[in-house]
C-alpha cells in the first residue's frame, strides 16, 4: 500500500476542486492507497466527499512560503508517519513542503495547472518546481509539460502528464435555469455563453472585435459569466455592434453549471496560459456545442468540424467566422453537442485520469 500526504487548499468552489479530489477518491478505490490531505476545513468544499472516500483530513495549511511554522507543519507529518510520497498543489505548500522535505527519504511531487511564466533564470523557480528536490511535476496537459521542457538544463523525464478528468455522474442532473426569468433573454435567441474571470489571457479584446464584425440578424444573446468582464473597452465594442442591446453581464454566479446547461453555445477565446479549461470539459460534459481557440492547453479538447469548433488564437476574423457559421447552421448545434460529450467523456472520464495519476507515481518511485 502506498502512502501519500497532499497539501492543498480546497477554499474553492465545488466545481474547482472536485476533480482533483476525484483523483484521491480514485487512487483509494482503484490501487489501495492510504491519503492524507493538508487543507483548512473551513470554507473548503468536498471534504466530506473526500472523508467518505477514505482520505485522512488535516485542519491545516500552510500560512506562507518561507515561514518556520509552515515548514514545520509539514515536516511534522511527514515524520509522525510513514509516507512514500508528498503532493505538493500551490505556490505556499510547495516552496513550505520543498523546505520541509529537506533529508526527508521520500519522493516529492509538484503541481502545474497553467502554462508560462517558469523562466530558469528566476531565481524564484528553485525554490518551487526547479527545485533538486522536486522528484516529479504533474502536468495537467502537454503544452504544461512543454512550458518546462524546453526550458534550458531541465530534467525531462520530471514531468508527466496527468489530466484532471470529470465523472459523467456529476451532469447527469444539472437542471438548466430558464434564461428568460433569470436574465430576461428571449427564448427564441440563441444563447452564446462566455464564462471566464477577466484576464488578458481570456482573449476578450478579440471577442470583441469578433462581434462587431458580426451582421445583423442572426437572432443571438450573448451572456457573459464571471468577475470583471464588464469593462468599459468591452462595453464599447458591444455598443458599436449589432448586439448593443442583446448582451448581458451576470457577474460572478455560484450556479454556472446551470446556466452552462442552458445555454445553447459556450465560447471560450482563450490566446494563452490555459493548462487545461475546466469550463470547456464542464461545457462538452453537459452536451453543450463548444467553440474553442487552438492554443496549447486545448489540444486533445476536441476535433475540430466534428466534436467542436476549434479555431486559431488572437484571430478576431476567425471567432466571427466560427460564430456565424454556430449561429446560422442549427444543425450543427444539434451535432456538435452530442458529439463533444462523447468524445470528452472517452478522453476526460475521471477513472482514466485516476490511473494516469498512478501511473505517473509508479513512475517517479522507480527512479
């Protein structure tokens, strides 16, 4: 039986969390093995999930990156018991768990969600992931993977790719809200839902761009979801089109997968950093046609024309192409919804992604 302490902070939202839980849930179930997770219970969601699962609770994480308590309270764990391997998920656990692990027998692994911004010559990266001490890195996609690999004197064979997969179990029934009640759009629209937090790296700018290039007439709302969207240089380009008066900011919402639900497309114009999109595997799980940009972390999403529409980054002329086509084409909606959920759910079902993990921790104990 193999033995694993993770640190983690699960003060997030059901749907962030969730599948990186599954994967603890999973190991338990599937291959055996005994799981400590480190993470504030307070605030913290699918813990009692995890307890059901068998995972070992500690009301505890780190407070800092170099603090001697936070160090410390890692290093106590690791020596009160017997552990083989130390999972470490965010910025404070790793450089903490890294110090702590200082003379410490056992393998250490990190995390890496996104891509970019690792720069061997930041002399803070050896404190986390280029550390010596870091045994292995989980990838939760290959352009993850590649944002290490071709840094210079990088070790290669430290990482691995695991994705972080999703059970069809937890669509099965999302009720889709009534869009009209909730947002007064008309139900004859057709809803395109843009669900994101506002960073540059989201591709807003082309969006826009992309809309007010858009004819008249194509009877579509489009509904955006999430923190800091409504900016005015978004607003102007909504104005200047069309579709001044068939857009709707609904801000920050706890009920996303509803909404997701009820939409008729969901666009996500990402231009870089995505490691792997949690709301296109969450889109394509509810059955909902997906229009995606090409970058790295979307590869393996989908194929293009057949499960989804998968268009190049940074190209406002291509997310007006790919919208029109959406909008004009019903018969694609009814194709590519059905379509995308199959595909996802053979790629991203989380049993498979449960044994990817293992496998990547077979590997680094060998070594």
């Amino acid at each position: 039986m193999l033995n694993l302490l993770v640190v983690s902070d699960y003060r997030d939202s059901l749907n962030a969390v969730r599948p990186e839980g599954r994967w603890f849930t999973g190991l338990i179930k599937d291959f055996g093995y005994s799981i400590t997770l480190m993470t504030p219970r307070e605030g913290s969601s699918y813990i009692s999930e995890l307890e059901a699962g068998g995972v070992r609770i500690i009301d505890w994480h780190p407070e800092s990156k170099f603090g001697k308590a936070d160090r410390d309270g890692i290093r106590a764990e690791l020596e009160a018991n017997h552990y083989d391997l130390l999972h470490l998920f965010n910025n404070k656990s790793i450089v903490a768990g890294i110090r702590a692990a200082k003379g410490w027998p056992g393998k250490v692994l990190t995390y890496r969600g996104y891509t970019g911004n690792i720069h061997w010559w930041d002399p803070g990266a050896y404190f986390q992931h280029l550390n010596k001490r870091v045994d292995g890195i989980i990838c939760v996609s290959g352009a993850v993977k590649e944002s290490f690999d071709r840094l210079p004197f990088f070790d290669k064979s430290k990482t691995l790719v695991v994705g972080k997969g999703h059970d069809p179990a937890w669509y099965a029934d999302i009720e889709p809200v009534d869009l009209e009640a909730e947002f007064d759009i008309p139900p004859e629209r057709t809803t395109i839902i843009v669900v994101a937090n506002a960073r540059r790296m989201k591709g807003m700018n082309y969006l826009g761009t992309a809309i007010g290039r858009l004819p008249a007439d194509l009877g579509l709302h489009f509904l955006f979801v999430g923190r800091g969207l409504q900016v005015p240089d978004f607003e102007s380009d909504l104005a200047d089109s069309y579709y001044a008066h068939q857009y709707t900011f609904a801000g920050f919402r706890t009920d996303v997968l509803n909404i997701l639900a009820a939409a008729d497309v969901s666009l996500l114009p990402s231009v870089k950093g995505e490691g792997l999109s949690k709301v296109l595997l969450e889109s394509m799980f509810l059955g909902r046609p997906t229009i995606m940009t090409d970058i790295g972390g979307n590869k393996g999403l989908g194929i293009n024309g057949e499960t989804a529409i998968i268009v190049p980054a940074r190209s406002d002329e291509a997310l007006t192409e790919a919208i029109l086509s959406i909008a004009e084409n019903p018969a694609l909606r009814q194709k590519l919804g059905p379509a995308g959920k199959t595909y996802i759910t053979e790629h991203f079902r989380a049993d498979r992604t449960v044994q990817e993990l293992h496998a990547a921790y077979q590997t680094v104990l060998s070594r």
